[in-house]
C-alpha cells in the first residue's frame, strides 16, 4: 500500500475495486475511504474468497 493515495495508480477499467482503489480514486487515506462504505448511498461490497471488493 503506497502512503499517498494520490500517487497510486488505478486502472479504472477494472470492475471491482478494493478500499485500496477507492481511496486512491478518491483521494483519501484507506481508513476515510473505508468511513465511506457504510454511507446508505455507497455501493455494497461482495465478497470474493477471503476479500470484500
């Protein structure tokens, strides 16, 4: 995990996003981007294997 989401780089073509993405996306820490998703209007997760995305 890089220390400055703004310089993560994020392939938007990509159809599911970790908190990691979203963050970056966002441009907040993970840890903001994670107070994110448990907005009523965020999208839910889904689980794959042992993740959430």
């Amino acid at each position: 995990m890089a220390s400055n989401p703004a310089q993560t780089q994020v392939d938007t073509r990509d159809v599911v996003y970790t908190i990691e993405h979203v963050a970056a996306l966002f441009h907040v820490k993970v840890d903001s981007a994670r107070e994110y998703t448990y907005r009523k209007d965020f999208p839910s997760a889904h689980q794959l294997g042992a993740r959430l995305l």
